[in-house]
C-alpha cells in the first residue's frame, strides 16, 4: 500500500508492523501527527538507529507537531542518543509539550552527559523563561525540576 492510502486511513486502522522500514520511516515524518506517532513507535520497537535518524530530522524540523517532538524526546530520553536529540530540539523553535518533554528529559537523564548538561540547561532554562504557551506555574515546576547551574 503506498503512503498516500496509508493516510487516508485512521491511525489506529494501520498495521504498522507489517510496513517495510522506508514506508514506517516516511509515515512517521508526515504531516498527519497521529500516524507519524504511531509509525515512530514502530520504528523505534524495530530499529533503534533508523529511528534516532528520524527523531533527530523531526526535532530539527521547526514546523513538526509539537506533540511528536515531545514523542521523539520521550524515546530519546531511553537512549544513549538523547545528547544528540536535545541540541536538535532546542535549536529549533520548541515550546509547549516539546519544551515540556526536553525539560523533563532532562531532569531524569541517564544519558545526558556533563559537558552538554551545562550548556543544554542553560539554553532550556532561557527556552522555559520566554516560552508563551506555558502558564507561570507550569514554568516554575519545569525549572524546579532542573539540574542547578
């Protein structure tokens, strides 16, 4: 079936599973949030490396979904990749569950190195200050959260 059927159909109606590598990584950069979540899940329980190679394109892309960057950041966050995701997102315009998600991943890293941590933080915590999606509250738990400079 060829992606322009594949997105005609509800999200949750695909088999994602029995797609080849190339049609679940063209889904899951999309422009349909739903499919491209699911399809990046797919990808991430099939092959780990293809989709770092997808998460790193979505969260450098400043038009994607704000709800699959947040996607993306959450399976960084499980991987030794997610040094390499975070420098992506924020250089970009990420701000409500985007921001949400990097600030978080953040703040439970296991992956997140020292040398980044710093320099990450930093820019997160400027990101979470100017953000006008998130309400005052949501900011201060957000930046509680963080490591201290």
């Amino acid at each position: 079936m060829d992606i322009d059927k594949l997105l005609m159909l509800d999200a949750e109606d695909i088999d994602y599973e029995s797609l080849p590598d190339g049609v679940l990584k063209a889904l899951a950069i999309c422009e349909e949030p739903y499919i491209a979540t699911y399809a990046l899940g797919a990808l991430y329980d099939r092959d780990r490396e293809a989709a770092r190679q997808v998460t790193l394109e979505l969260l450098s892309d400043v038009e994607a979904d704000e709800q699959l960057k947040a996607y993306a950041i959450k399976i960084s966050s499980r991987e030794s990749w997610l040094d390499e995701a975070v420098p992506s997102a924020i250089a970009g315009r990420a701000d409500g569950p985007a921001l949400i998600s990097v600030a978080e991943a953040i703040a439970s890293a296991l992956y997140l190195s020292e040398v980044l941590d710093q320099a990450v933080v930093s820019r997160v915590r400027d990101m979470i200050h100017k953000s006008l999606e998130l309400p005052y509250e949501q900011k201060q738990s957000l930046l509680a959260k963080l490591p201290a400079e």
